[in-house]
C-alpha cells in the first residue's frame, strides 16, 4: 500500500510538470504569434504578395517574416501547424482534475460547509459544467451576437460572473477558482480544436485546389482567437490560486475572480496596443493595479468563523481521553502545532477559519476530536499540511501512544 501512495504521489506530480510544460508551450507560441500579427509593417508594397513582414532578431540571428494572406506561388509541403500544445495542455488539465480534485473530492471538491453533496454528485456537476459552458460559449459566437465582437465580450464576461457566482456555492473555494479556469481553458483550447484549426485545413485546401477561400473561415477563426488572447491570463491566475487562501478561501471569492477576468483584459489590452505600435495605454495598469487593490480590500473583508464554545460537554468516552496520563503531554503537542490554525479566529497567516470547522483551543476540543487528531497527526502525516508547524515524529509517536492506550481495551 505504501508503494503504492508513493507511485500514486509521484504520478500526480509527473502529470503537473508536463502540464506546466505544455501550457508554456500553447501561451508561449500564443503570445508570440499574436504580438508578430499585431506588429507586422503593413505599409509596404512586397513584391511577394506578402501582407506584411518583420525583421526580428534572436540567439544571434536575423529572421525575415512574411505574412500571406491567401498563400504563396507554392504551397510549402512541411506547414507546421501550431495546434498539439493546445490540446496537450487541456489533456494533461483534465488529468490532473482528476487526480487531484476527483480522486481526492473530499479534501478538496466538496466542501461540507458550502454544500453538503455526495462526491458522485459533485463530479457530475464539474464534468457537465464544462460540457454545458463550452456549448453555450459556442453557441452564442454562431449566433448574431458574433458580428458584435464588444457585445459578445460583454455577455460572456457576465456569464463567467455567473459561474463564478455558482461555482462558490457549490465547491470549496479552492476547487471553485480552479474550476473557473478549467471551464475557461477548456473553452480556449475547443476554440482550437473545434473551430481555428478546421477552418484553417479549409482554407488550406481552397488553396492547394486553387479555389478562392471564402473569407468567413479566417473571421470566425480571428474572433476565437482573441477570444483566447483575453482569457490567457485569467485563466493562469486561476490555476496559480489554490495556493493563495485570500484568494479563494474568502467570503468575497466570487467577486475577486470576477474581477481577475478584467484585470486579464486591461493587461493584455496594453501589450496588443504595444505590439501595434499605437502607443502605450497607461491608463490600463492604473486600471489594473486599481483593480488588484480592490482585490486584495475584498479579501480581509469579515469572514464567517466557526465559535469556539467555552464549555465543552464530553461524551464518557471523550471523557477517558481526557482523563489520560498522558493527555497533558498531547494537549502540549496539539496547542503548539495545530491551534494555530484550528482556531475560532485562526493566526495561521492565509487562513481565515478553522479547517472542516474544528476547534481545537481547550483540553475538552482535544478530547473530543481524539480520533481525528490520531488519524490525521498520528496514524498518518496528513496534518498539519506539508508539516507547516514543524511536528516531530516524536510528538506524532506520543499521539499515537495516547489514542491506542485508551483504545486497547475497546472491542
């Protein structure tokens, strides 16, 4: 079993690094075409037939690009096309959603306090709602609402609102943020799959049979693209969140990653203004800093805290732990490692509420969550999370000591 839990670890990290691998690949390529469209010199009359062209310089070289419109004298038979980081970024994702937030739903999909589901359920809930939100995504672009690129912007910006908004209320914070941007990546990386690529193979095809391609193709695949150039940095700030509780483990949560998407937008809104050499937009980073100040006032806003009660009434069996020669010794280990953050109002810096609503602040707490404190802290080092107060094997020994002496007797 052992063996096991370690390939299992080890196979989660492997799918995270090529995940990260992958994306750098898909934003990079991304980021770099987009800044090359926007600042080719179109003002010149090539005698190719070139739309545009760029003089750029890199690792020692000189590179002379050219754009083509419709496609040279001769199409080129080693076209490489700019599509496999894409789906390879989306393939490792939904990989790792599995692994992390599927197979482990009860630490960190569903959360109890938030909605009270069954694990099944809330799988169900995550799958369909990338199903359903790259389907409507998809629909309105076809609809007339694709010939008004602001209007549609601004509808699908409402509709992540209202994701956002959804999502809280059904997942634990942590899960809710990287959902957003699992719905968000999914429907950039469908955008390539589904519409860009196949009407580029249109286009393409039109052209090695000398047909005259219809102009539409090149429209609808342009609007998903920027589409996806807008969306690129939300969609990392989310993915980058669930290591930031003020930012997803806050009673504002919703609003902070709706607003995460405007930032995207006044960010990337500068470097396209940049690259089309039409000035430098500095009201954009006012925006932007203005919006992340914003951000951050959201996240200490009042939290719901669990109470801790004064008095704590112990079952007999809570009681005889209590009572323990060695209770003094845990109730030393147990304050010192995991008060700070199992807390009323925790001190811990990040968290904000005691986690699962546990308090652990007076000898009558310790004794009554004993099995917890054994199976999480004794019998297994899943607590503290990543060892963060520092307990000793010895201390983790002694837990494990206290909870099978009062048990060996039972059964």
């Amino acid at each position: 079993m052992y063996d096991f839990i370690v390939l299992a670890d080890w196979l989660e990290f492997a799918v995270r690094w090529l995940h990260v691998i992958t994306a750098i690949a898909w934003i990079g390529s991304s980021f770099y075409f987009i800044a090359l469209d926007l600042g080719l010199h179109r003002d010149r009359n090539l005698a190719s037939g070139a739309d545009g062209e760029e003089w750029q310089v890199h690792g020692g070289g000189f590179y002379h690009i050219q754009k083509y419109l419709v496609a040279p004298e001769t199409m080129p038979d080693d076209l490489v096309w700019f599509k496999w980081e894409s789906y390879a970024t989306w393939l490792s994702g939904f990989a790792l959603l599995w692994l992390v937030y599927y197979l482990g739903a009860d630490l960190y999909l569903v959360d109890p306090n938030v909605l009270d589901i069954p694990v099944w359920q809330a799988v169900a809930i995550s799958l369909a709602s990338l199903a359903v939100g790259w389907l409507l995504y998809d629909t309105l672009c076809k609809s007339p609402l694709g010939e008004s690129p602001t209007t549609l912007m601004v509808l699908l910006y409402l509709i992540l609102v209202g994701l956002a908004f959804f999502y809280t209320h059904v997942f634990s914070g942590r899960a809710a943020l990287l959902h957003l941007g699992a719905i968000t990546a999914t429907i950039m990386s469908a955008n390539v799959f589904m519409v860009i690529i196949p009407n580029q193979k249109i286009v393409v095809a039109d052209l090695i049979a000398g047909r005259t391609p219809d102009p539409k193709f090149g429209k609808i695949a342009k609007l998903r693209s920027t589409h996806n150039n807008y969306l690129t940095l939300p969609v990392i700030f989310m993915m980058l969140s669930n290591h930031y509780p003020l930012a997803f483990a806050t009673a504002n949560n919703w609003i902070i990653a709706s607003l995460v998407f405007l930032m995207g937008v006044t960010i990337r809104h500068w470097f396209n203004t940049r690259h089309a050499r039409k000035g430098s937009p500095t009201w954009t980073w006012i925006a932007t800093v203005l919006l992340f100040l914003i951000i951050a006032w959201l996240s200490t806003a009042p939290l719901f805290r669990a109470e801790a009660d004064a008095e704590v009434r112990l079952t007999p069996a809570a009681q005889r732990f209590a009572d323990a020669a060695d209770f003094a010794e845990v109730e030393s280990i147990v304050m010192g490692r995991c008060s700070m953050c199992h807390a009323s109002e925790p001190y811990y810096e990040g968290i904000h509420w005691a986690p699962k609503g546990v308090i652990l602040e007076t000898p009558g707490h310790i004794a009554a969550y004993a099995r917890e404190i054994y199976l999480q802290a004794g019998a297994s080092h899943a607590m503290p999370p990543a060892n963060a107060s520092f307990i000793e094997p010895e201390e983790r020994a002694a837990i494990v000591a206290w909870y099978r002496g009062v048990t060996r007797g039972d059964g």
